[in-house]
C-alpha cells in the first residue's frame, strides 16, 4: 500500500532517514505511518505538521481518503 505520506516524500526526492531528519520525527514513526500501522490521520497535529513542513506541503495532502 502505497500512503499518500509515502508518495510525496517520494515525489519529493527524500529517503525516510532524510524525512525524519529534516523534520524531526522519528525514522520508526515515519515507518509506520508509510506502511499503514499508524494512521497519519489520528498523529498528533504537530507531527503532522512537521511533515508538511519538511515536504513543503499542506498537511491535508498527507491525509490518506
């Protein structure tokens, strides 16, 4: 499965490790949201947050529909 967090990242031409330093969230963290064990929607605001922020993007287009 293919989450949409995984997919920006991607787009945007970052590992997972460079993700996680880049924005301060944990490599394990990221992980989970990207296989589908943790759901980005229920992170807390901030975590997403600084996702979006890392990715330059908004935060609604990590959210998985």
């Amino acid at each position: 499965m293919r989450t949409r967090l995984k997919i920006v990242r991607e787009y945007k031409g970052l590992s997972q490790s460079e993700l996680a330093d880049k924005s301060g969230v944990s490599l394990r963290a990221i992980q989970a949201y990207e296989q589908g064990y943790k759901d980005i929607g229920k992170a807390q605001l901030a975590t997403a947050l600084k996702l979006a922020d890392a990715l330059e993007c908004d935060v609604r287009e990590l959210l998985d529909k």
